[in-house]
C-alpha cells in the first residue's frame, strides 16, 4: 500500500497513525525550492523524530533535478541536516528528474532492498499467511453459489436426460415385446 501526503496536505497530521505499519518512507524534496527546504528539513525531521515512526528507511528524492538551479546532493545533505538523524535510521538521497526519467528506478531499488534487508525475518510468517489467503480464495471458490449452481443443473439435466432415455427405451423395448 502506497500512500501519497502532499506537501500542504491536511491528511498529514493522520499518517502518524499509520508510521508502526509502515515499511518504508518515500520524502520528496524540491531541489529548486530553495526558500522552502527549510520547511522541508523541519516536516522531515519532525516525521523521523515521532516515537511511532521507529526507524523505518527513508528514500529522499531530490526532485527536479534538470533546473538549472536546482540544488545537488551535498547541498542538500547540509541543508536537510542529514547528518544529523538517528544514526540507526537507513536514509538515502536520490537526485531525480521525472521529466528525464533519472534516478527513480535507483531510488525505489534502494528502497525495496532495504525493506527486503529489515524483514528478511519475517518473510517465511507473511509468505505463509499469503499462501493461506490464496489456498482459502481457491477453496471458497470451489463453492461458489454460480458455479455450484451450474454444475447442480447440470447434473439434474443430465440426470432427466437419462431418465427420458430409460422411459424411451423401455416404452420402445415394451411396445416391440407387444408387436412379436
């Protein structure tokens, strides 16, 4: 599940809730915005600095790579104050341009590898209830009211189809027997 919180979005005081069933963290920046990166390292400290976030891995993307004047990774590490997060929090700073499409498969493989890396503990718990899940799906399948609903009329087709051919035959057989 992904969710989206916009900048000046006023869903982002309720995805606090959610930090304890959270993987990981995506931080979008604009590198050209060099006036409101201020407000950007204070949202994102403030996000890694609540209790309920408990070190998930963060992937900041440096958006916006292709202006001029956008800023580059080193200014942004200062400006961000990464060097100053909790020292058991993963974070990785990912320059990007959408438009150019650069540096976004990096990102999300940084990231997929680092939630791959944190829950390789309980990867056989959640492979085994998404099994459990399927095998369900598949047996209530098998009981689906349509389909056991078909198969039903079906079989009592069948079975009046047979029935019509006994009568047949034995009303022929009788009428022959009659005729000798």
């Amino acid at each position: 599940m992904i969710w989206s919180i916009g900048g000046r979005s006023g869903y982002r005081p309720l995805l606090t809730q959610y930090y304890r069933r959270m993987l990981g963290f995506i931080f979008v920046v604009d590198s050209n915005d060099h006036e409101g990166v201020d407000e950007a390292r204070k949202k994102l400290h403030e996000i890694i600095d609540n209790d309920s976030f408990e070190e998930k891995p963060i992937l900041i993307f440096a958006s916006k790579q292709d202006l001029p004047n956008a800023m580059n990774n080193d200014q942004l590490q200062n400006k961000l104050h990464l060097d100053k997060l909790n020292k058991n929090i993963k974070w990785y700073l990912q320059a990007t341009s959408a438009i150019e499409n650069q540096g976004l498969d990096e990102g999300f493989e940084w990231l997929m590898n680092s939630i791959q890396d944190k829950n390789d503990k309980i990867n056989p718990i959640i492979e085994t209830y998404n099994d459990t899940i399927t095998m369900k799906n598949h047996f209530i399948s098998l009981f689906n009211i349509t389909e056991f609903t078909i198969f039903l009329s079906k079989i009592i087709s069948s079975s009046f189809n047979f029935l019509e051919n006994v009568i047949k035959y034995k009303y022929t057989t009788n009428f022959l027997f009659k005729i000798k």
